[in-house]
C-alpha cells in the first residue's frame, strides 16, 4: 500500500510539473502573423551594440549583459501566404536574423541591399561554402554594388560557385502580387558601391528603409514629402546630436543627427511624425538606453526608436 501511495505521488508531482511547462510554453507563446508584414530585425549602426573593444559607459555593461544587446539594422518582409520573406542588407547578424526571417516556414526568397559599408552587405559570408552553402539566392544591386560583388574576393566565389544570384536593382521591381520595391539613390559615403534607400510597398501598406544618408538636405529629394505617402519611415538615426563620438571628427562619418531630423520633420503634424522611427543606432546613441532623457524627449514630440522583434502590417 505505502508503494502505492508512492507511486501515485510521484505521478502527481511530475503531472503538475508538465502541467507548469505547458502553462509557461503557452504564456511565451505567440500566433504567428498571417498577413504580408514587417519584421524589425535590427537597429544598430554596423558594427552593432556594444562594439568592438569599448569599454566606455555606452557599451561596458554590456559584455555581460547578453540580452541588452543589439544587432545590426536590418528589416524583413514576410509573406506567410507565399511562404516567402525577404531581407534587407545581409549584416553581420545575419544568421540570427535569418532565423527569425524563416519563422513560421516563410523561406529566404532575395536579399536586397542598400550599399558596401560592412553592416550592410558582408553576412553574405554566411550563403557559402564555409556555412549554409546556398542555391542561387537571388540578392537584388545596384550595378556599382553588384559589379563590386562580381569582382572582389571573397563575394566574387559566391557568385562563381552559384551561391547567390546577383540581380540588378531596379527603380521598381515587382516580385510578387504582395510585394514589389521602389529603390532610390541617396548621398552617402560611396567608396565602393552607390547607397540606395527603398520604398517597400505591401498589399495595403508601405515603408521607407533608408538606413543611412549624410544630410537630408543633401538629397534632391523632399523627404518629408515622402514621408507623408508612406504609412511607416525608418530613417536613419545613427548619432542623436554633434560630438557624440569622443576624439573623432564627425564631418567624415557624416549623418542627420537626430536633432538635425527633429528640426528637418518639425512641420509634420503628430500623426505624420508617428510614422517615423528611427533605426541604424551607433552605439553611443542615447536613443539605446530605454529611459534616457533624449528617448523621452524624442518620444513626447511623437517619433518612435524602433525595436528588434517590431511587426508591421504591409
């Protein structure tokens, strides 16, 4: 009798204790989104948060703080109807992104890029023979970006050994009944490739994605403007104000300031500002602390910092 009563009360622990896993399980559980969508992938500057080698009070707590971390800016599209998604610039935090990418059997369909700065283009590393090994992934240039890819080690294999598939880039390119992008040529440091920005544009919405830029002012373009006939913007915010970066002069590492975007969007009304959110963050930006005053100043006037994770119906 008393093996019995054992027995049973061993059962009955382990009962309750599956019974607390799936209660957890459910709890972190999150249906998947059917409808085309955005998904935030990233928002650092290039060589992510924290960076390399600093040891400042921007990133030291950092080192052992994992999940404060945050990669670099980069966004997906995702057509769940078609199984298919999409990403923009192939970062060094590819394969992370990429496995939020395939989520929920949305496949990598493309890769769209926006320049050759190194935060943009060199998880492309990661569709080689040393890695995934991919099949013809087709990846979306400029014809400066792809002749730079075509003729440069080690990008050039990937293109011989057919792991990707270089595609010119054109204004508009119609890849599905749900998704079709608008690129556009935008001033920035072009050492190597032209820098482009996009127009995504889904079955009832659409975005900008233009990451980097040195001035809006600039551009030839009325970006606020173009803000107003979009339904999101994310812009580039990669220093929130002049000399944030310590015993560096910023005239050669050229971005609108956030203060400088405050000042350029300051006639659009709350509903036009609440579109924008700004992404690309370096790591000395403010903007990455959660309760930094210059986040809650952004914030009062209406703009949003975007968030890892983020979706956005299309």
């Amino acid at each position: 009798m008393k093996a019995n009563w054992i027995i049973i009360s061993l059962l009955l622990f382990y009962s309750c204790d599956f019974a607390m896993d799936i209660q957890q399980e459910f709890k972190n559980y999150s249906p998947p989104i059917l409808e085309p969508h955005l998904t935030i992938l990233g928002i650092a500057q290039d060589a992510g948060y924290p960076q390399a080698n600093c040891k400042k009070s921007c990133c030291k707590n950092l080192w052992n703080d994992k999940d404060a971390r945050k990669m670099v800016s980069s966004i997906a599209f995702r057509d769940p109807n078609n199984h298919a998604a999409w990403i923009f610039d192939a970062t060094p935090d590819f394969k992370d992104q990429l496995e939020i990418t395939q989520k929920d059997s949305c496949l990598l369909h493309g890769i769209f890029l926006t320049h050759a700065h190194m935060g943009h283009y060199t998880g492309l590393m990661h569709l080689g023979r040393e890695a995934m090994g991919a099949k013809q992934i087709p990846v979306y240039a400029k014809p400066r970006m792809k002749s730079y890819l075509e003729n440069n080690g080690p990008w050039s294999q990937l293109v011989e050994l057919k792991n990707i598939e270089l595609r010119n880039l054109e204004n508009d390119n119609q890849i599905n009944e749900n998704f079709s992008v608008e690129s556009f040529e935008v001033p920035h440091r072009d050492e190597f490739s032209e820098t482009v920005g996009f127009k995504i544009i889904g079955p009832n919405k659409s975005a900008l994605f233009i990451p980097d830029i040195d001035k809006w002012n600039l551009w030839d373009t009325d970006i606020n403007a173009l803000v107003q006939k979009v339904d999101y913007a994310f812009l580039d915010g990669t220093f929130f104000q002049n000399g944030e970066i310590w015993g560096r002069d910023m005239s050669q590492i050229p971005h609108p300031f956030v203060e400088e975007s405050i000042e350029q969007f300051e006639k659009l009304d709350k509903a036009q500002k609440s579109k924008i959110y700004f992404i690309h963050l370096n790591h000395t930006n403010p903007l990455l602390k959660e309760n930094s005053k210059e986040k809650q100043y952004l914030e009062s006037l209406g703009y949003n910092v975007a968030v890892e994770g983020m979706n956005f119906l299309m």
